[in-house]
C-alpha cells in the first residue's frame, strides 16, 4: 500500500472518532482548583469525549454542545479515596477478628463482587471518582470489578486494585492449628523471599496495580530489608507498594524500606512522622470516624485518632485520603461512610484547603496520575463533581455532592 492510501485509510479511521465525540459544555457559578485553593466565578468548561478540552470565562460554545447549567454550584474536581475495601462488608457483630473470618463462611468471591458493585455505585453517587482498593476481595474479586467498571458495564469510581495483600503467615489472622488455611483466602502468607517475589508476580500478573503488604499483624514482622527487597521487585514492573502498619516499629521498616504509602500508622510517633515527610513517604491514615469508631464497638480510640492526623498535618507529612471502612454505618451507604471522615480532619484543625487538596491532587499525586486526573484543567480527564457551597469555606458540602461526571460520562444530575 502506498503512503496517500495509508493516510486516506487513517483518515478514514480517525475522522469518525472525533466527530462522534460528545461535545460538553458546563458552567461553572464557581470552579474550584485544589492545588492553588482558588475560586474562579462563571466559568465554562469544554470538554469532548473523556476529556475536558478547555476551560474559562470567554470560551465559545460549539453549537452542537450539550449545555449543563451548574451556575448555582461550586464545581471541583472529584474526589478520591486511596484505601477503600469495596468487596468487603462485615455485618456480624462481635469483634472484628471473628467477624472477619464469619465473612470467609458465609461470603464467596461471587458474593464479594457483588457487594462491590453496589459499593462501587455508592462511591460515584457520593463523588468519588478515582480509587484506590486495597484487598480483602477473595479470590480477586477486585480484579473482575474493576474490569467490569473500566469496561462500563456498572458505575462506579476509576478503580486501582491491589490484589491478595501479601503478609507473613497467617495473614491479618490469629487461627487455629486445624484452620490454617483460612487466611490463604485473601492473603498471599510470604515468609521468604521466594515467596515474597512469587505473590508480587501472582498478582501483577492477574492484574493488581499496586502491592499491597501487611507489615505488623502479627508477633513475628516485615523487616526494612524485606520490605525494600519486595519494593525493588514490584518497581521492576513500575508498581509501588503500599503496606498497612500499625506499630512504630512496623512504620519504621516501612520508611526505611522505601515503600510510597503507610496505611494506618495510627499510633506514629513525631519522629516517625518526621522520618516519613524527609523521605517523601505518603500517609493514607484512614483517620476513621467518631461514627465509625462507635460501629467498632471502641470510642475511645477516637481522640488518638485525631490526635495523630494533627501531628501528622503539623509536621508536614504528604498525606492522601482513605477511608478504610469495612463496616456498615447507620444511615450510610458506604460511599457518604467515607466522607464521615471529614469531622476526624476537621477536628484535626486541617484547614478545608489542606483537606481537599488530600481528596484531589495530593491523591491523584500518590497514585501518580496528577496529569490526568485531580483537577479541572485542559487535557485532563472529565472527572467533575458539584456542590452546593464553596468548599473552602465549608468542606462539610462534600456531603451534598449533587452532581457527578466520570471520563466525561454524567452519573448524577441535580438530584
Ligand atoms: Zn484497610
């Protein structure tokens, strides 16, 4: 074939695409820019496709755009949360221990997808449109979902998923002699490093993008060493780890074995955090809820909570949001769950600048799609969600999300 055949033929191919693309325009009575916590009034937004194509004042109007009003609302990006478990819903009462394994008895993966379609759709409704799932997912149950969203067959967030968590033996688990094998369920037991470098290719090869390591859940722990080996292999395939710590000692390693993001490190102290922030580790804290501690059946551990998302803010600690929440909450679906974490930052004393820069463009900077996703700019995706209030004044009006728009796509509209 010759080149002008090539290039008709291209054409041919191209032209379509472009001229099928849904063209958008929204208009914004306020756009918000978390990472200059800047508000901008009446302006339009453009966008073709997935993508927004152009933002300001004074643009044109194509004439076959499809016009949404949002004048009335403050427009922002939408938000993520970076440690969600959306295949997990634990409804035995008890300790959580023993509710976790009732969830292996009574749950298979098929019914884990399932619960998290419906979570996936409660995620969207309340704005979130990028996540990050961290495991407890059967027999990679995320995988399938996150297939089954990407491919649009249900609504739900942008999905990142981990994959089994890779722990040493036992897993999150204390079982007995005869029921060893409970914890194989959900985790990948890794005591060597064969083991180790195995359940990282198990489960980049089934689809995990990131790796997700529990250090500290047992008396016996990850050491730096181990942690940095399993950091250095995941990297050979451009993947980071994220690893649940939940002891100074467990943090410690983590930092010192190079991973991108502690999860909990509910009990850190400042010079771990400070270990954390000179290094350029992330802290997804999952700072849980006054609402969710009362679930857990533990109130008290409420203050510590706030207490150690202060001393992390102070500090200067790069901080994404989690949420974590496995549970069922009254009155939640466990997308509107996830926002309750807005009173443990607002009692933190995080300014409303600081807490939506670390539900938009901190995350979107950890899960290293800053360019693509996070804000509302030319040539990034369409992930675009309203509300009521400027939520710099009032962050509490992420609780009223009445607008939700994914890769350019409307999911909620007003209602
Ligand atoms: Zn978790």
């Amino acid at each position: 074939m010759n080149k002008k055949r090539i290039v008709i033929l291209l054409l041919i191919l191209v032209i379509p695409v472009f001229s099928l693309a849904q063209v958008t325009v929204i208009k914004a009575g306020k756009l918000i820019d978390p990472k200059e916590a800047s508000v901008q009034e009446n302006v339009l937004i453009l966008i073709k496709g997935t993508r927004i194509s152009n933002v300001g004042p004074d643009i044109a109007i194509p004439e076959d755009a499809k016009i949404i009003d949002l004048s009335d609302y403050s427009v922002l990006p939408g938000m993520f949360d970076c440690h969600t478990h959306l295949c997990l819903m634990i409804k035995a009462k008890g300790t959580l221990g023993l509710a976790f394994l009732a969830d292996y008895l009574l749950n298979t993966t098929a019914d884990k997808a399932l619960q998290g379609v419906e979570n996936a759709r409660t995620y969207l409704e309340s704005g979130f449109t990028t996540i990050r799932d961290v495991g407890n997912a059967g027999n990679f149950a995320d995988v399938a979902l996150k297939r089954a969203i990407n491919a649009g067959k249900f609504p739900g967030p942008n999905t990142l998923v981990t994959g089994k968590i890779i722990a040493p033996m036992g897993g999150q688990h204390h079982v007995n002699s005869e029921n060893l094998d409970y914890p194989k369920i959900e985790y990948i037991e890794a005591d060597t490093r064969d083991e180790m470098r195995k359940g990282i290719r198990l489960n980049l090869h089934l689809g995990a993008d990131w790796i997700k390591i529990v250090i500290d859940d047992q008396r016996y722990i990850y050491s730096a060493e181990d942690v940095r080996f399993m950091v250095d292999e995941a990297a050979k395939a451009g993947v980071k780890v994220a690893a649940h710590c939940v002891t100074e000692k467990g943090v410690r390693n983590a930092i010192e074995g190079g991973l991108a993001s502690i999860e909990h490190g509910f009990i850190m102290s400042d010079e771990a955090l400070q270990m954390a922030k000179d290094k350029g580790v992330w802290l997804c804290g999952t700072d849980f809820s006054k609402e969710v501690w009362d679930v857990y059946g533990s109130p008290k551990s409420y203050p510590g909570i706030v207490n150690r998302l202060k001393r992390a803010y102070q500090i200067g600690v790069k901080m994404a949001f989690g949420s974590d929440i496995v549970v069922e909450i009254p009155g939640h679906t466990r997308g509107s769950a996830a926002l309750t974490l807005l009173d443990t930052w607002l009692d933190a004393e995080v300014p409303a600048s600081d807490i939506l820069r670390a539900l938009t463009t901190n995350s979107a900077e950890m899960l290293d799609m800053a360019k693509i996703r996070g804000n509302i700019k030319p040539q990034m995706r369409a992930d675009i969600i309203a509300v009521p209030e400027n939520p710099l004044e009032n962050i509490l009006t992420l609780r009223e999300v009445k607008f939700v728009m994914k890769d350019g796509k409307v999911y909620k509209n007003l209602q």
